[in-house]
C-alpha cells in the first residue's frame, strides 16, 4: 500500500496488507551483532502504534535487519 507514510508527528515505513488487514511495519536496520528488535526500545514501539492507529492499521508488526559481515539477519516480531 505504500512506504515511508508521513503523518503529522512521525511516519510508518510500511504501510501494507495482510488479506483484509492493515499492517503498519516499523523498520530497523543495524550493523555488527545483536538483535535488531532490540534497537526498538518500548517508547519507539508505543508511538509507532499510536501511528498506526491513525491509518486504521489492525496490526503493527517490527521488522529488525542486522548487516554482519557475512550475513544479514532478519527478524520479524509480529503484532
């Protein structure tokens, strides 16, 4: 449906469908190790929610991206 969603106070990275629902997706990319959900702090998922809410998004789901020096991990955390 659509990417980089510009709302007055933020923006949804991702704005799509899952059958008949609306699914807002926040994105975070990180380099070296750890978990990329992780760099999702609590306050970030709270306002991505009240985002997606504004659009009628049923779902918020969090999509971490990890870029190793060999690999790239991806980390799906469904709403």
């Amino acid at each position: 449906m659509g990417r980089n969603i510009g709302l007055d106070g933020g923006e949804i990275d991702i704005l799509a469908l899952d059958g008949s629902v609306r699914v807002a997706v926040e994105v975070r990319a990180i380099t070296g190790g750890g978990d990329p959900i992780d760099a999702i702090d609590h306050s970030k998922r709270r306002h991505v929610r009240r985002l997606a809410a504004l659009v009628g998004a049923g779902r918020t789901d969090f999509v971490g991206v990890a870029f190793g020096d060999r690999a790239v991990e991806v980390h799906h955390l469904p709403g």
